[in-house]
C-alpha cells in the first residue's frame, strides 16, 4: 500500500486547491460561468484551510506547554468546524448569486471554455480525494477525514459542469435548446442544496468534540469491548467510565471495584497496562487513567495490597 503521511496529503491537498482556484478562476473570467466561479471560490477557501490544517498537525504533535496543559488537540476540531463553516457559506453564496440569474432569463453557456476546463479538475479532484482518503486510513485524522469530504463536494461541483456540458451539447439542436441557457445555474443550486449535510456533519461533530461531548458509539464501542473481557479476567466491576475525544487524541478514565476483598499492585498494574495496549490499537493518541473506586452495591472498599 501507498504510505501517505498526514502531513504530504495535506500539502498535497493546499497545493492542489491553490492551483484548481487559480484555474477556475482565469477560466471563469474569461466564460463568464457561474458554477467554475463557484468552484474556483472553493478551492481559494480550501487551499487557506488546507495551509491552517498543515500548521494546526505540526502543532498538535509539540506536545504539552505550561499554558496548554492538555497539549494543542483543540485546534483540530476547531479546523475541522471551520472548514464545514466555509463550506456553508460557500453553498449560501452559489444559491445566492445563481437564482437570481435564473430569475434574469439564464446566461448562454461557453462551451468550448467549460469543456477546456472541466476534464482537469475534475482529474485532479479526484486524485486529491484518493489521497486524503488514503492519509486518513493510514494516520486517522478528523482533519484528513474533512479534507477528503471537501474534494468529494468539490469534485461533484466540477463534475455538475460536465454534466451541464453534456446536457447543453445534447439538447441544443432540439425544441428544448432554450432550457441550455439555465443548465449551469440550476445544476449548482441543485448540487450545492444535495450535499449540504456534509458540513453540517463536520461543524456538529467538531462542536461535539470542542465541548467534551461524549465521542460517537463507532469511536466509544471498541473501549467498551475491550473492558468489558478485562472485568471478567480480573474479576473486577467496572463502576464507571470517562471517555472523550479532541482531535487524534482520547482520554479514557476507569473507575473499577474489584470483587475480591484485596487487590495487589502487580495485578493492578497489570490490568492498566493490559488496558492501555488494548485501547492504543484502534487509536492514534490514547491516555488512560484507572481509578479504584468503591461500587454503591459493595459492601466494602476494595483494598490495594502489595504482592
């Protein structure tokens, strides 16, 4: 398999949406066409994120300061809403400016210009995505995860304008000929309106994460299965459970009550380390904490022996 690290695929991704906004926007100067605009706006806010999410990784991976006690995981669920925020108001601003053109009577489509550019944008869309989609499946990162669903959205928008192409091409000679002149308008508004769940997704999930909301059950469900062995191998109740997320990094507190009267250190520590190597297989970052605690249901406090 390919090693993309996180960091190439973001430069990978800045580089890239820094050239498509340079493309699109000479090429929509010059055609005067709505949806390249669009896209070359796209990638002009894509290629600023994308430069912010390649600062934001190298921070995250400084470690701890005196003044960011818990380390600069923040900063990635941060990205990641700004990113879905960008992308809102990128879809706010197509279904804006295009209706009322609709509503003028269209635009007559230059379709020598959109063909020119849409073939490679479209390529290198889709070659970006590949990229960013292999980098998150290698590092895990929410922010790779956000730019991979930015060149799928963008890649459709690229692709709505070979659609449009197509469809003027094909109906111009025909008794429909005058529908051609709001194809490209309609398609952006259409598609714009299609995957605006996306980043409403990202910006509820980022927020979730800002917030210390409990992770998803797809994140949460392998800890839960790992402890749940671990209580049954150790003989212990698992009194209470603490996870949270920010960024690549997890924060897992136990609170444990073993059933036997006494518990020694070497069984304690072998249960939090055994607990450790469990949760560290499915994640980047993990910290985990184990706490004695007595159950309400126990009749006595659990006892730490040596041994």
């Amino acid at each position: 398999m390919t090693k993309i690290t996180e960091s190439k695929a973001l430069i990978s991704s800045a580089v890239g949406a820094a050239v498509l906004s340079l493309w699109g926007g000479i090429m929509a100067l010059i055609s005067e066409s709505s949806a390249i605009l669009l896209d070359a706006s796209f990638n002009l806010l894509s290629a600023a994120v994308s430069y912010a999410s390649l600062w934001i990784a190298k921070l995250t991976q400084t470690g701890r300061t005196r003044h960011y006690p818990i380390g600069f995981f923040a900063f990635e669920p941060l990205i990641v809403v700004i990113k879905g925020i960008t992308i809102l108001i990128l879809i706010a601003f197509a279904v804006g400016s295009n209706i009322p053109v609709i509503l003028a009577g269209g635009r007559e489509p230059a379709l020598g210009l959109m063909a020119i550019y849409v073939f490679p944008a479209v390529a290198l869309c889709a070659l970006l995505y590949w990229v960013c989609h292999v980098g998150h499946k290698q590092s895990h990162s929410d922010i790779l995860k956000a730019e991979k669903n930015a060149w799928f959205i963008n890649g459709v928008i690229s692709g709505a304008i070979g659609v449009a192409l197509v469809l003027v091409i094909a109906i111009q000679e025909t008794s429909f000929g005058w529908v051609g002149r709001y194809i490209d308008q309609i398609l952006v508004v259409l598609f714009s309106l299609a995957f605006i769940s996306d980043p409403i997704k990202l910006v509820k999930n980022g927020m979730r994460e800002l917030t210390m909301a409990t992770p998803p059950i797809e994140h949460t469900k392998p800890i839960y299965r790992s402890l749940k062995g671990l209580a049954q191998e150790y003989e212990i109740e698992i009194v209470d459970i603490f996870i949270a997320k920010l960024g690549r990094k997890t924060w897992v507190s136990v609170y444990v009550d073993p059933k036997r009267e006494s518990m020694t250190f070497k069984s304690y520590e072998r249960f939090v380390e055994d607990l450790r190597t469990k949760v560290d297989k499915p994640y980047t970052l993990t910290e985990v904490d184990v706490i004695l605690q007595r159950s309400p249901t126990s009749e006595s406090a659990p006892k730490l022996t040596h041994g």
